[in-house]
C-alpha cells in the first residue's frame, strides 16, 4: 500500500472522526484520484455470483481474471480495445458449442464502447467499479474498526444493503475491503503501484467471428 508523497502511512487522515457520509465520500474521492489498484473477491451482483482478480488502471483500463455465474473469463482493456478468453463453456454460451471448439484457447477482441461482450468492460474500468462497489448504498452509520493487512480501518456499514464499507483511517483514505453479508467480499490494495498492460497476440476480432469475413 502506497502512501502519497511525504505522507507517512501510520499518521491519522482523520476521517475517523467524521460522519459516514463524509467518510465516504472521502473514500470515493481518494478512489478516483488513484493511479491503479488491485480487486479481488467475490460478491454476489443483481442475483449472480460474479469473483474478481483485476488489476486496474485509471483512465486506460485493465486485466485479470473473472467468474461470472461459474464461466471463467480473463479480460484485458486497453482504451476502448477489449480483449476476452474464455472458458470452454462460456464460448459455448456466446457462440455455440462447434464454435467454442475451434476457439478454445484464443483471445477475441471488440469495442469496449459496443458489441455483444462490451458489459464486460465494466470489471476493466476502475471509475466504473469504484461507483458500483462504493456508491451505490442507502443510509451508512458506522460500524467496527479493523485491521487490514496491516492498516487500520473503520467500517461503515449499510443496514439495508446489508454490507459494510472499510476506509483506511491512515495515510489516503482509500477504501480497503467491502463485506456484504451473505454475498461475499471485494478487498481493495496495491495502490497506485505499477501495472503493465499487455495486448494478447493474435486476436479474433469478434466482428469478423460475426460476419464470417
């Protein structure tokens, strides 16, 4: 965990003596500031078990992997450039099973912007995840502190949701871990630590894969 420059990671921000919703909005704000970070976790989303292993990158995109309703994917964005390998069965899903055969083992490629994959980019975007998994909750007030790896933090918990937001309480106040009750967890760290974006070689662009050109 990186603290900002001259910041020392052990010193208080202050944000634990604030309200929860200045708490977070102070998480929100320190998020979207951020160069990178990794997620990992898995959480349950509109009914549909969905796990994550995603390094980040703001403003460009980003690469992992990700389970979504038991398909395994691994993604890459770069820009508006979406990269998609896939399981077996998840091409079998998205083109047929005499398909999925042949492209067993081969990246695709689209337009985050469109296409019949491009809701996938939403795991690829650090802006985008962020709202989802911080913004979106009802009524906060606070909730236990803990330490996570190594960095104390204090839990603001949504009792209609059901979940429960760390914030860092030294260094930035970014936010650390997300528990939802029931439904699984997302952690957050790495912050702004360098993340390398690597374009698959050879893609099948997924327009040509529709077409048949």
């Amino acid at each position: 965990m990186l603290a900002g420059c001259g910041e020392s990671p052990s010193a208080s921000n202050g944000v634990a003596s604030r309200t929860p919703t200045q708490i977070a909005v102070a998480a929100t704000d320190a998020a979207a500031g951020a160069a990178t970070v990794h997620v990992a976790g898995s959480i349950v989303s509109e009914g549909r078990p969905i796990s994550l292993n995603m390094e980040l990158v703001a403003g460009k995109g980003g690469q992992g992997r990700m389970t979504l309703a038991g398909l395994r994917i691994r993604l890459v964005r770069i820009y508006r450039a979406l990269y998609i390998n896939g399981s077996t069965a998840f091409y079998s899903l998205f083109a047929g099973p005499d398909a999925a055969r042949a492209l067993r083992g081969r990246w695709l490629k689209e337009s985050a912007g469109g296409g019949a994959l491009a809701a996938l980019a939403t795991a690829t975007d650090l802006s985008q995840l962020i709202d989802l998994a911080v913004a979106d909750h009802g009524t906060l007030t606070r909730g236990r502190s803990k330490t996570i790896d190594g960095q104390r933090a204090v839990g603001l918990s949504d009792p209609a949701g059901g979940g429960t937001l760390y914030v860092a309480t030294t260094g930035t106040p970014y936010p650390l871990e997300i528990v939802k009750r029931g439904a699984g967890r997302l952690v957050f760290d790495h912050w702004n630590q360098p993340v390398s974006l690597m374009a698959p070689a050879n893609p099948i662009n997924i327009n040509q894969l529709q077409t048949g050109h």
